[in-house]
C-alpha cells in the first residue's frame, strides 16, 4: 500500500532529544516531549527542543489539565508524576490503585468530566496489563479486560469510549465509559496481529490516526475499518519506532510523532486532516 505522505514530505524537528516516547499539547498550544531518562522537554514553535525538568526515571504517555500541568506515566518510579512548568520538580500524582500498584504506567488519557484514564502495560506478553483510572484524587481499577500489554488510549471525543492499543499481539479495542463511570465490555475494532501499535490521535471526520513501534509507520484507521498508510519508513530512519502522535499547530492539522529509536519527532501534514480537541480538565474536575 503506498503511503499518503513521503519521507521527503516529513519533517524532523525536535532534534537531540533522549529518545522520545510521550508528548502532548497543552492549552496554550506548546508541545511537550518525553525522554528514556525521566526528561520532559518544550518543542517550541520553531522546532528546537529545551529539557524542561526531569524526574529521574523514564517518562511514557504525556497528558496536560486545563492549567497547563503535565502529568507523566514514569514506571521506574511506579507512578504518574505531576509537574507545573516553571515550578518545582515533579512529584508523583497516583501510584496506582489500594493493592494494584502499578507495574508499567504508559499512557493517560483525560475525559471531559476529569476522570484520567492510565493503562498499566504489565510485563511484555505477560497478559497481565490492566487499565486503572483517577477521579477526584482516588485511583482505582478500571477494567482488567485490556490485558495484552495496553499502551496508548484516547477518550473519543463525545466521552463516551476509551479507545486503547494492545501491543502484543496488535489490536485496537474500545470501551464503553458507562454513565456511571464504569467500564463496557471490551469491542474489538481492528486486528493489527503482525504490528506493534502504540500510540493514536483522534479526527475530526471519526478516523484515527495510530502510530507503529513496528513497522515503522504511521496508519490511518477510517470511521469505515478501512485502513490506510499515512507514511512508512522501511530504513527507520525519518520514522525511527514512532510511538506516539498528536494533532497540533494552527487548527490542529500537524501531526507529531516522537521517534523512541532515534532523536527527534517527526512533523508532517495530511491534506484535510484535523484532530479533534483534547479534554483539558480544571482544576475542580481533578479534585484539587
């Protein structure tokens, strides 16, 4: 399948970071990158990376509230780290739920009301991954359902299903996020057996936008099932095991994907492409 989008059409930017794996966009529009060594660094407008702080562990999944804080999945400190840039280091937010403290915390996502939803990967092939969410403070078990070694997730964008990427073997699932917060029973939306997904970004047109670990590529998931090939990179060099993607600059229409086997983020366009706004919560609906 040829890809919409060539290598020479992509971008990298972010050069020097530590091998990056989470990012995400804050209100304001500034984009935030994660390092193999606990670093979180700015992306600025023009494309240069700056280490912010770090928390001396290994940063995965990136989220950001209404504020601006920057929440951190960060397994060699068991936790999910809060950070306020300019302020202080970060510290740990949730260590998991009351017996099920966390093993590997990859990726959270936010919903509208403020519930922040965390997969826990567990051990590779173990089949012991789990999804745990925070509300008000409290962190619980989610759903056990979710158990091959869940990575990225996303809230759709009426809040009503966490989408999640199982990464061994590869499958795209959702769950129903029930009226009273609890979770649907796992729906199986797309075999990817063969790849290794991580990381995904909603479309305004209902699509979604996943990024591969392997093979090196970035797929586009139509709101029909069907699929399609945004870039691929066989050398694995331009896109180097991307793991992650969001939507950002002007009206959302940049796809950024950090590349975890090399040292940069990969910038790039898809005609007609948007993303869908991500849930900022405030401060109340996170129980401060």
């Amino acid at each position: 399948m040829e890809p919409v989008v060539s290598l020479a059409e992509m971008e990298q930017i972010a050069q020097g970071i530590d091998h990056a794996e989470g990012i995400c966009m804050t209100p304001d529009g500034t984009v935030w990158v994660s390092g193999e060594k606990g670093q979180i660094y700015r992306v600025d407008a023009d494309g240069r990376a700056t280490e912010a702080t770090t928390t001396g562990g290994w940063t995965l999944g990136l989220a950001s509230d209404g504020e601006g804080r920057i929440y951190a999945c960060d397994p060699p400190n068991g936790a999910v780290m809060r950070w306020t840039p300019g302020g202080g280091p970060p510290e740990p937010w949730t260590r998991g739920a009351p017996g099920a403290p966390f093993v590997t915390p990859n990726w959270g996502a936010f919903g509208p009301d403020g519930s922040y939803y965390v997969t826990d990967s567990g051990s590779w092939k173990g089949g012991d991954g789990r999804i745990l969410v925070v509300r008000r403070g409290a962190t619980s078990l989610w759903t056990r359902d979710a158990a091959a070694f869940p990575n990225g997730c996303a809230v759709s964008s009426d809040g009503r299903e966490l989408w999640v990427l199982e990464s061994t073997p590869g499958a795209l699932v959702s769950f129903a996020i029930n009226p009273d917060g609890s979770a649907g029973p796992r729906r199986v939306l797309a075999d990817l057996a063969g790849t290794v997904p991580d990381g995904l970004a909603f479309a305004t047109d209902g699509s979604v936008v996943i990024a591969f670990y392997r093979p090196d590529a970035v797929w586009r998931r139509h709101a029909d099932g069907r699929i399609e090939v945004l870039g691929h990179d066989p050398e694995g060099t331009v896109l180097a095991a991307p793991t992650n993607v969001v939507f950002a600059g002007p009206g959302r229409t940049e796809l950024l994907t950090p590349n975890i086997g090399r040292w940069h983020v990969t910038r790039f366009r898809v005609p007609g492409l948007v993303g869908t706004p991500l849930f900022h919560p405030t401060r109340a609906q996170i129980g401060d």
